[in-house]
C-alpha cells in the first residue's frame, strides 16, 4: 500500500524556521530518490529538493542556501529543513518520489507572514 504523510507545517514569521517530515511506505521509499515539492497559491506545483537512496542532496533555485533536505532510511522518513522562510515560500508541501507517483499525501501547510 503507498502511504505518504507529510507534518511539521505551520505559521511562522519570516526569518523563522520549521522542519517537515514525511513518513513513507516502503514501496515507495526504498531504494527511491524522495523529493519535497510544494504547491505556492496560484502556481502549479513544483520541486523543492530531492535525496538519493543514499542520502545525495539537490535543491532547486528557491530553497537552495536555506533549505536542507535529508532522510533517515531505517525509519523511511525524509525531513525538510527550513531555515529563514520567507512569505513567498507560503504553500503547501507534499513529499513524493522521484520520478513522481499519482498517489500524494495530504501535504502540510506552510504559512510564512512578513
């Protein structure tokens, strides 16, 4: 069964910081890259950062410098890291593999207000 929930969202002011997490199932965490996404209002969804099976990082142009992505294998949880959030990082924040699969998680909400 693929189970993907996301936690660790909430209100913060800019400059603050969160920590998502994002607990897997194994069919689609195991061997996997896994990668956090977000959905900002009024733009599709897009990619954050995505980890190889052993722990390799990339970010994508918005995050990089203030986000860090890791996972933890044993306990198939990959995590976000989020360090001087800004209002325009607002959205909602689904974890995923890469490539993608049609079955996402509830997501969390991340509210960053000026």
């Amino acid at each position: 069964q693929v189970q993907l929930v996301e936690s660790g969202g909430g209100s913060v002011q800019a400059g603050e910081s969160l920590r998502l997490s994002c607990a897997a199932s194994g069919s689609v965490f195991d061997d996997n890259t896994m990668a956090w996404l977000r959905q900002v209002p009024g733009k599709e969804r897009e990619l954050v950062a995505f980890v190889s099976r052993t722990g390799f990082p990339n970010y994508a142009a918005p995050g990089k410098g203030r986000f860090t992505i890791s996972r933890d294998n044993d306990a198939r949880t990959v995590y976000l890291q989020m360090n001087d959030l800004k209002p325009e990082d607002t959205g909602i924040y689904y974890c995923n593999k890469i490539p993608t699969i049609p079955a996402w998680g509830p997501g969390t909400q991340v509210t960053v207000s000026a």
